[in-house]
C-alpha cells in the first residue's frame, strides 16, 4: 500500500485485516479460507470487480508440522496438506484465468528452505513444500508463453510466529527411537523461537522487489540460512549421482 499499489488481503477474519492496515480505497479485504474453493472464486470476482485486474498472486497461505514422519498423525498430514498444497491450488486455479486474459501476471508460491531440501523432524511440511516447488516448476513452464511469470520463493528461517503454536502443530506422540533426530529437532526449535535470523520486513521488501522485476527467477531463496543449505545439497547430490554413475547408466538398453 505504502508503494501505491491496490492490494487484496484474503483471511479468515477480515475485521483482523482491517484492525491491521485501516481503511483505504486502495485495500480490498476478502474473507478466505483457502481450503475453499467456492470462497477462493468469490475472493477473485471480487478483485476484479473493485481493481478490473490482478498483477500479483501470493500463495502464503499454510503451516507447519514438527515431527518424525512416523508420529506423523494421518489427521494432520491431511489438514496440512489441504492447506498447503490443495489450498495453493485452489487460488492459482481461481486466479489463472484473469492472468491469462490479461496475457501478464505472476504467481509467487511461499515454499521453504525444507521445499529444497527435507530435514529430520519435518519431513511432512517438507513434502507439501516439495510439491509446491514441482507444481511451481510445471506453472513456470506453462505460463512463459503467455507472459505471466511463476517463482517459488524458499525463505529460511524468519523471526515471525511460525514456530508458535499459531502456525506450527507438534505430533502428539513421540517415539523415544527418534530422540537423537526428530527429538532434538523439537527441543530446537523452542530455542530458536523469535530468536530466527532472518528479518520479516527485509523479506517483505524483497518480495515487492520480485513483484517489480521484468525476468524473475524460477526460484528465490531469501536468508543466507537457505543459500548455505541449497549449497550443501548440491554438493551432496554431485557427489552421490558421481559416485553410483555407473549403475545408474547400466540400466539403458544396450545400444
């Protein structure tokens, strides 16, 4: 708002929003859950009624799960991916259809540093934002050629209220074979609460700089965090695909 543009602020209690960022011919607040589909169409047909167009979709919507993959309840692996995969795809799907009469937009999805590379403690949340990196990856893809652009930002860790229990469920049953991994990964995680290293409003203003980019990137990681762990996994992944190259070319037919 402050950098002159008109902005739709989708949640799930628009007096919030509101309360937030005031009143302003510029702000259109829009009740949404995303896991609604009906709620995410109306969310659009309303932007377009008050705006006439959308330049810029942010997926942030979605939270967190601290667990092994084994205390991994089915109840919340489902709730989390209906909201960070499913949900992501109701919005884009909504939204797609402006962007391609206007023939210009661009979809930024929130992944994670874990949507690169999957760590002990999280590997569920890690496997919704590994789906929204493949899907971010096709909509790049497709969406080229009709001059709308498609990023998946990858921020680190951010000293917001992520790992709260507002945003972050924590399994209910802990299994003491996984102490030494899962286990101090939870015991982490409470330390490193608001005492994150990366600054919430750089990131902000970040993202208003990939919003006014001409060629933005596929990807966009955001915290030294994330570009160390990108770096490693690289490297692992160079290292591991050299070292068992043979066995992996033996399996072409023979030519």
């Amino acid at each position: 708002l402050d950098d002159g543009n008109a902005v739709v602020a989708a949640g799930r209690d628009i007096d919030s929003i509101v309360e937030r960022f005031g009143s302003s011919p510029a702000l259109l607040p829009v009740a949404l859950d995303v896991t609604n589909e009906a709620q995410a169409k109306a969310g659009v047909n309303a932007a377009v009624a008050k705006f006439g167009r959308i330049d810029v979709l942010v997926n942030n919507a979605g939270f967190g799960l601290l667990a092994a993959v084994e205390e991994s309840s089915d109840a919340d692996v489902r709730r989390m991916f209906d909201t960070n995969v499913f949900g992501l795809l109701n919005i884009t799907r909504a939204l797609l259809p402006v962007m391609r009469k206007q023939r210009s937009g661009h979809i930024m999805n929130m992944s994670s540093v874990g949507g690169y590379r999957s760590a002990a403690g999280f590997g569920v949340y890690c496997s919704t934002k590994f789906a929204v990196e493949g899907i971010t990856e096709a909509l790049h893809a497709e969406l080229e050629p009709l001059g709308i652009h498609a990023t998946v930002v990858e921020p680190g860790y951010f000293r917001t209220d992520f790992l709260d229990a507002s945003s972050l469920l924590v399994g209910k049953e802990v299994i003491d074979d996984y102490d030494a991994t899962s286990g101090t990964v939870r015991r982490r995680a409470a330390e490193m609460n608001h005492n994150q290293p990366g600054d919430p409003q750089k990131l902000a203003h970040a993202l208003v700089t990939l919003a006014d980019a001409s060629a933005p990137p596929l990807r966009l990681a955001l915290g030294s965090d994330t570009l160390k762990a990108i770096e490693e996994k690289n490297a692992y992944v160079a290292a591991e695909t050299e070292a068992w190259r043979a066995l992996s070319k033996s399996t072409d037919f023979a030519s």
